[in-house]
C-alpha cells in the first residue's frame, strides 16, 4: 500500500494558481518546470515546490515518497517545453504510481496550454474559478 497515492475528489482549480503554474513554467522554458499540486474542498489552490525540482530535474518529484504525508498534495503539475501537452509513457508511468489529478503545461504556456489527467491518462475537466 503505498500511503502517498493522492485522492482524487478534484473538481477545479482557481485562476491565478493557474496562472502562477503558466508563468512559472514560461519562466522556466526551455526547461521543465515542475511542482506539486495542493487542494483546499476540491479546488487546487496551490503549488508546492519540491527541494531539486527546479532546472528541469524532475527527479526530486518521483521522490515524493519521502516526504512526510500531507493529505492537501493532490498530485502534480510539469511543463513540456514543445507545444504538445500529451502525456508520455514515463509520465504515464508516473501518474499512475502516485494516482490523483496531474497537469501538463506546454509551450508556448498561454491559457490552453495546459491539461489535467487523472492516474490513467484520461483527460479530467477542471473548472476555472475566481
Ligand atoms: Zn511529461
């Protein structure tokens, strides 16, 4: 049983953590950006920053099992630096080894340049709230 495999009851996620994922991931263009997400009453809320997940490692995110549990991590947010927000099999891989909702932001990371997924790929509509 792993104890970090995120519940997913979300439904939306509030505009300007949206915005903050975009243009954190343009900063960071053309490396991946990368984060954890975190969700208040099924609305993400917020981004986390993991120790070495900054300059494209997303190394330090696959580590998520070390951390302490924090039951508001909801699941994760990284970049593409092309202009094509697919997952791909490693993501795949990694969505489906933690569950919850995961987004992909892609290049050039204005207001459709982003997805949400839940563990098996399938594409999750989240609503923009203010
Ligand atoms: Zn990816």
């Amino acid at each position: 049983m792993n104890r970090h495999r995120f519940k997913s009851r979300i439904r939306g996620i509030k505009k300007k953590t949206l915005v903050m994922i975009l243009e954190a991931s343009k900063e960071n263009h053309p490396k991946e950006f990368s984060a954890v997400l975190r969700a208040k009453d099924g609305i993400i809320t917020e981004i986390m920053l993991l120790p070495g997940t900054i300059s494209g490692n997303r190394h330090a995110i696959m580590q998520l099992h070390m951390l302490p549990v924090d039951f508001s991590v909801v699941g994760t947010i990284h970049s593409h630096p092309s202009p094509n927000f697919n997952w791909s099999r490693q993501d795949l891989h990694f969505f489906q080894k933690f569950g919850g909702i995961h987004i992909i932001t892609c290049y050039p990371y204005d207001e459709g340049s982003w997805r949400a997924y839940d563990l098996y790929g399938n594409v999750v509509e989240l609503e923009v709230v203010h």
